[in-house]
C-alpha cells in the first residue's frame, strides 16, 4: 500500500489477511497511518451507498406486501433507517482524516455501525421469507446481494466494510436456502460470499 497525503508518509507494505482488516498491527509502518489511508474518503461515496438502501428498501415494500404484515416491514424499515444513519453520522466524523491518525475506537466504532446495517438485510432474508413464494426469496436475495456487490465495490479501501458485509448477508442466504431446501442456490450462496471476500481482500492488499 503506497500513499501520500497531509502529513501522512507514505506506507511500503506487504500485509496479511488480518493486518489489512485491521485485526492486527502491521509488522512495517504504524496501524493508525494504515488505516487513515484507507478510510480517509470513504465519507465520499456514502451518498451513493444510502441511495442504494433507500432503492433497495423501496424493492422490498413491493416484493413483499402480499405475505408480509405491514408493522413488520415499517420496524424493519425504522431499524434500517437507523443503522443507515448511525453509518452517515459515523463517516462523517472521519471526513478529517486526511490531517490526523486514526484510533481504534473510531475502527471499532465504524465495524460495528456496518454490521448492524448488514445485519439489517440479514434479518430480512429470514423476516419476510416465511409465507413468501420462491420467486420472492430470490428476488430479495438479488437486492441483498447488489448491495454487498456495490459495498465492496464503493468502499474498497476499507476492507473490513466489505468482508463485514459479505459474510453477515452471504450466511443468512445460505442458511435461508438451505431452510427452503435450495441447495442449488445455497453453494451459488457460499461461492459468491467467498468470492466478494477474496475480491476485497485483493483489491485492498494492493491498493
């Protein structure tokens, strides 16, 4: 990873799975730099990201009426809205990190906004699948995985993001298929988890 920035030097680093999503400190170079760099403008693409939940949202609405109860998918729409907002409220508080380091609060903090708004689409995968048709179960499971095809895609420089993303809604498919009893699309599941992973993981290792 090789970048230069405000007071920042730059980063010659050869990293591990774990040292690129932040679980370890590298063994060259400074933790806090590292990942200043990589979530120093991801406060830039979250308009795109909450328009994306808001279109996918908006796709569920009508999916799923005919079997869903209106209360249910108003709470999981509210629960939605308030881990979308926690994710915005958070990113902005790192607009600045062109000109600082970053704690590992701060990567705490943003891990465990994102994984309560994948764990969002998680639920819903189990939430409105009950009573629903098999077109219903795949057209959601469509919508769920544009989203983590686009998280990876728009905040590749913080891997975290997507492996986050990939394994929370890529388990609750598998697990929601294999509860239907498509074991078809259960392994295209797994595969498609495992390879958003692997992508992330690459994508940032050399980024």
């Amino acid at each position: 990873m090789s970048e230069n920035y405000a007071g920042l030097p730059s980063l010659q680093l050869q990293l591990n799975a774990m040292e690129v999503l932040g679980f370890k400190d590298p063994a060259e170079g400074d933790w806090s730099r590292l990942h200043a760099l990589q979530y120093r403008e991801l406060h830039k693409t979250i308009k795109a990201r909450v328009c994306a939940h808001v279109i996918a949202a908006a796709m569920v609405v009508l999916i799923f009426p005919p079997t869903a109860s209106t209360p249910l998918i108003a709470a999981w729409i509210c629960s939605l809205a308030f881990a979308v907002a926690n994710v915005v409220r958070i990113e902005a508080e790192m607009a600045d990190l062109d000109h600082r380091r970053m704690s590992k609060r701060e990567f705490e903090r943003h891990a465990i906004a994102i994984l309560a708004m994948a764990s969002c689409w998680a639920i819903a995968l189990f939430a409105f699948i009950p009573g629903s048709d098999t077109a219903a179960h795949f057209a959601l499971w469509t919508v769920v995985a544009m989203l983590v095809a686009g998280s990876a895609l728009t905040t590749s420089k913080s891997p975290i993001t997507g492996v986050i993303w990939s394994c929370i809604c890529g388990g609750a498919a598998v697990i929601s298929f294999c509860f239907a009893g498509e074991w078809a699309f259960a392994a295209a599941a797994v595969i498609f988890a495992t390879a958003m992973v692997n992508g992330t993981l690459e994508s940032a290792a050399s980024s």
